[in-house]
C-alpha cells in the first residue's frame, strides 16, 4: 500500500499562475487535512475535510481552493499564486481523530513561487 | 499569542545524554496530546500519544502531560544520532477535535 501520495512533489511558478496538489489515499480514511509548513511556523491548517463531499476552512486559507469529490483524493487549488505561498505543503489523513491521534502524512510537496 | 508555544531550538546534545522537549499550550479544552518527528525533508510520524494528564512510557521515550500547568513534555533517555530530528508537539480537544493544532518543532541534533 502506498499510504498517502502527494503529486507534484516539487514545483516552481511564477506569481498568477495557478495549480492543484493532490492527495491521494488508500487507507480508507474518512479525515483528509492539507497542512503548509514553514521555518518556525510550524505546520499550519489550510483547509480540511471531514468526509466525502464536504471541505472546511483551517488556519490559514486565503489564496486556496479545495475539493473532495472522491473519498480517497483531496486537491488543493492555488488560482493566482503569490510569492507567500512558498512553501512545503502536507497532505494528512486520519481515520477517526478521537482516538490514538496519529495522522498520516504524505511526503510533501515543495512549492516556489518566483 | 499562538495556542500551542515551543522552542525551536536548535538542541544539540552529545549521544546518550537525557533530552527534555516541551510545550506550552492555552486552551484548556486540548485532551489529546501528541509528539511527531520528522526527518528532514519527509513528512512527521506519530511517536507518542498521551490521552488527558499523566504519563506514557515507549522504550527511550516518556511523555508527561500536566493539564493543571498547560505544558507538555517529551523525555528521550540514552539519546542517539538517530533521533537527531525535528519534534513536533500536537494536540486536539474541545472544538478542535478533528483538527490537530502542531507547535513549531524542536530541532534536535544527537552528536556521536
């Protein structure tokens, strides 16, 4: 099984384009979170989604668009990117958050925004 | 303020010495703690859970949860250079549950 798998794993634009990340998982899981990261920040909730269908504003969601039409993909879209958005963006999955707490991650996916 | 406050380090220590990472947090209603580590340029992995307040033993590593105080701890005896990693303090409860709030990560480097 692969677990979680983030696609593209690095890619660079330039300020106003636009691109999606996607997560894809195999574990079944119904819990879907983008995450971005960067030097001490930490890891800061863009968007999530609790199940199919459904999609919610995190921390920091200005700039981004998600969707969940599948269960096992999560796509996050940037319409005009912008030099802030520079980042390592993780996708996380978990099962039921209520019980051991362990998020799965995919490997990140390194954006620059030139 | 930040809800979940940690030191960034970095923290170096020689192999086999006692480390001692932590966290502050504010709101009252986290009950599920966590610590993470991730290597550099991989995603975090789930090393510890703790549930409300108390203690939790894992080989090298023991997690201190004090809800009275607000602060977290994560303990790694007889250190390795293969720990040297960044750890990262989560927690979720209360309204939050489904969303898990991360510290900024300590950085930890194990020398040999």
């Amino acid at each position: 099984n692969a677990g979680v798998t983030q696609t593209p794993k690095f890619r660079v634009l330039k300020t106003g384009q636009s691109m999606t990340l996607l997560c894809a998982q195999d574990m079944n899981h119904e819990y879907m979170y983008w995450y971005r990261q960067d030097p001490g920040m930490g890891l800061r909730l863009i968007h999530y989604s609790v199940g199919e269908g459904t999609t919610a504003k995190g921390e920091v969601p200005d700039g981004y668009n998600v969707s969940r039409l599948k269960k096992q993909n999560f796509l996050l879209g940037l319409e005009s990117a912008a030099p802030s958005q520079t980042s390592v963006y993780f996708c996380a999955t978990i099962r039921t958050p209520t019980n051991t707490g362990e998020l799965f991650f995919g490997e990140g996916s390194r954006l620059t925004v030139l | 303020q930040k809800e979940v406050e940690q030191d960034p380090g970095p923290l170096s220590v020689p192999e086999g010495a006692i480390v001692s990472l932590n966290c502050t947090y504010s709101n009252s209603a986290f009950q599920y703690f966590m610590w993470y580590r991730q290597y550099s340029r991989k995603g975090p992995e789930l090393l510890m859970y703790t549930y409300s307040s108390g203690n939790k033993e894992d080989g090298r590593f023991t997690a201190q949860v004090d809800k009275s105080s607000k602060y977290i701890s994560l303990f790694i005896r007889d250190s390795q250079p293969s720990d040297s990693a960044t750890y990262l303090c989560a927690m979720s409860g209360g309204d939050s549950s489904y969303k898990l709030i991360f510290g900024s990560g300590t950085r930890l480097l194990v020398r040999p």
